[in-house]
C-alpha cells in the first residue's frame, strides 16, 4: 500500500521590482511554496505589474 500525502499551497510576501514598461517599482514577486511533511518547498512564483499587467515570465 502506498502512502499518501496531500501539500497546502502557501504564498510569500509579495517583492516589489523594477517594472521595464511603466518604469516604476510595480512588479510584485510572490514566491509560491508546497507545505508537506517533509517542509516547505519552493514551487513557483507568481509575478505580474501593477499597473501595466506586465509579467516577466512571459514570452516577448
């Protein structure tokens, strides 16, 4: 039998960074993180502009 493990999803606090299309600290970057038994895990980032929409994990 195998053992399951179910993780909750926790976000960071938001980084603002510099936004190159408004040029303004806009662009919040929240870290996304499992919660496991084993600990917290790094799994991503959420990362969009304020003002402009801008994300910089989008395709140019």
């Amino acid at each position: 039998m195998t053992a399951r493990e179910f993780a909750t999803v926790h976000f960071g606090e938001p980084e603002p960074e510099w936004c190159p299309r408004c040029a303004k600290d806009t662009v919040n970057r929240t870290p996304i993180y499992a919660l496991a038994s084993s600990g917290p895990r790094r799994i991503g980032e959420y990362a969009i502009c304020d003002e402009c929409g801008h994300s910089p994990h989008t395709n140019r």
